[in-house]
C-alpha cells in the first residue's frame, strides 16, 4: 500500500528552491530557511509570484514523482513540472477510447456524480443529526435538503446523455448550496455564504473554498498522473486547452467531504475570523498570509487523519484517497473492474 507523504507548501515571496543532496533546501535573502528530505514529499506547491526553483530541483523532482505546482499569492494554478509520462501507452489510449465513445464515458460520469451527490447528502445528514436537538429547524431544513438530494441520486442513474447528468448535477448542487447558512453554528458579523462565486470569491467563505478546492486540484492532478493515466482526458468534464478534466472529475467525488467539511470547521471552530481576510478594491476578498498558512496546515493534518476505503476495505488516510481512486480508474480502463467504483463516504 502506497504510503501518505506530505506536502511542502512555500508561501514565501521572493523564496528559492534548490537542490541539496538529497533535499530541497529554501533560501531567501541568502539565508537557508527549510531543508526537507525529498523522499518525505509527494508534492511541492508555492504560492507567489517572485518564487523560483532551480532545474536541478525540478530534474530531482521528477525523478522521485514529486508534483511541483506554481500558483498565484491567491492561488490560481499558473504551471507545473513534471518528469516523463509514466504508465503503459496501452492504458492511455483505452482512455482515450473512452472517452470519445458516448456510452462508456456516460458510465463513468454517472457513477462520479452519483459518488457526488451521495457525498453531499452525507455531509447534511450528518449535520443534521449533530444539529437535531439544539436546532430542530435546522436539522428539519437539512434533512429534507438530504432527501431531495437522494431522490436526484436515482435521476442520475436514468441519465440519457452527458448534458442531462450535468443538469441533474446542477439541480444537486443548488439544493446543497442552499444549505451551506445551515451549516455554520456560530455565524460571526461578515462571515457569509451566498451562493458560490469564484474567479474571484466575493465573500470570505468563498475564499476559503477556492483555497481548498486548489489543494485538492494538485493532488487529484498528481494522483492521475502518478498512476499513467492523462489528467487532461475526462468523462464528465469537457476537454478544454489547459483543463485537467479527468482531476476536476475525481474531485467531484472529495470537494463536499474534504474541502467543504474543513472549511465549515475553520469557521466554526473560529479559527478563521473576519479579521483574517482582506477586501480587495474589484470586490475580491482573499485569505491574509497568516490566515493561508493556517488554512494550508490544516488541510494536511486533515489528509492525515485515517479513512476506511469502502470498495478496497482497507484503512487508508483521506490523502491518498485521489490516488486510490486514480488507481481505481486505471484498473477499470485495463479491464479489470466492471465498473469504475467512485469513493463513497460511509
């Protein structure tokens, strides 16, 4: 069993990445700042737009399969390196072979967005039960969200057509959405939700989720590319230049139990407060460096934490979920699964 490694995350502007022996040292300003053993990584993502890395780290990189991602300060995906494409061609070309016949990708697609929408449901029913005796209408409001969500799980199942699985995503995602005000149990003056709004968030709970939703990009990037399959060939999303659409399909199948969960925690908890986020002139509103430091050591203690993977059986960490899943996907292309197993949360 593929074993969790972390994730080094440099926030620092002006920051230097090099190679040293067998470690990637950060410099800045001609002082060492970090030194991390290369073999303790599965990936490398910096935040910033003054941060460089030397060739003889990205050939190191390469070599160990480290994913190493450039983004923006407000992290927006800029680039990656990456050695070699690994895996059989054999393997590629069935997913691309997939991919272009309608049917198959159509059964692929319905068993993410089913992983999906069963996901969420999960999420408000657990709320729900947590919140049923201190608020009961709360608890009432989430609860018939979780049926209605249920009732779209067997709509998915009836899909025609790619365009008709994404409507019936579409309707899913409004009745969650709807319930993110339910969620929150202390709500703090200027801490609001509504409706999702990205590129850029206007509020600071939208903030929080980008942040998120960009983590968890990487490692379903990485995870796809890890295991030999091409992260740019989806089944529900469309191909686009630039797009990895296989990722944002496996990451349909963590953003309610992993990016929306923490986020709803952070805010909870009070460990994000208003006073942690800066209202830019364009109506952006984004994490303060502290606020994103603490948001980035919190989503790795949280790939930390253990998970039973329901279709292996098997105790796993929610980190390695994307590459558990992108190895699951590998096996259905060979032909050694009947169906492609989507994770989901029990």
């Amino acid at each position: 069993m593929r074993q969790h490694l972390n994730t080094l995350f440099i926030t620092l502007e002006g920051a230097y990445l090099r190679k040293n022996g067998q470690a990637i040292e950060v410099r800045h300003d001609g002082a060492t700042k970090l030194r991390v053993p290369l073999h303790n990584l599965d990936g490398v993502v910096t935040f910033g737009w003054d941060i460089t890395a030397t060739a003889a780290l990205m050939h190191a990189c390469a070599e160990n399969n480290i994913t190493l991602s450039f983004h923006s300060p407000h992290g927006k995906f800029l680039s990656s390196t990456r050695g070699p494409i690994s895996g059989n061609v054999l393997l590629r070309r069935e997913q691309y072979r997939q991919a272009d016949l309608p049917s198959a990708a159509l059964a692929i697609a319905k068993n993410i967005v089913a992983a999906k929408i069963a996901n969420s449901r999960t999420v408000l029913m657990r709320a729900a039960r947590d919140y049923g005796e201190q608020h009961p209408e709360k608890g009432y409001e989430l609860q018939k969200a979780a049926d209605y969500l249920k009732h779209r799980i067997r709509m998915v199942a009836g899909a025609t057509s790619v365009e008709s699985l994404l409507g019936f995503e579409g309707e899913a995602a409004t009745i969650y959405f709807a319930q993110f005000s339910h969620l929150f149990t202390k709500v703090e003056e200027g801490i609001t939700f509504n409706g999702r709004t990205k590129r850029p968030p206007t509020d600071p709970f939208n903030a929080v989720l980008s942040l998120l939703y960009v983590l968890s990009m990487h490692d379903c990037r990485s995870a796809c590319e890890s295991c030999g399959i091409d992260p740019q060939c989806g089944f529900l999303h469309q191909d686009r230049p630039g797009r990895y659409s296989l990722a944002l399909d496996l990451q349909e199948e963590f953003r309610a139990i992993m990016a929306d969960r923490l986020a709803f925690s952070l805010i909870n908890r009070k460990q994000l407060t208003k006073t942690d986020f800066d209202h830019l002139e364009n109506g952006a509103v984004v994490l303060k460096d502290a606020a994103r430091k603490l948001v980035l050591g919190t989503w790795q203690e949280r790939k930390q934490e253990t998970i039973l993977h329901p279709f292996l059986d098997e105790k796993t960490t929610f980190g390695l979920l994307p590459f558990l899943q992108a190895k699951l996907m590998a096996r259905y292309l060979r032909g050694d699964l009947d169906a492609y197993p989507a994770f989901i949360w029990k």
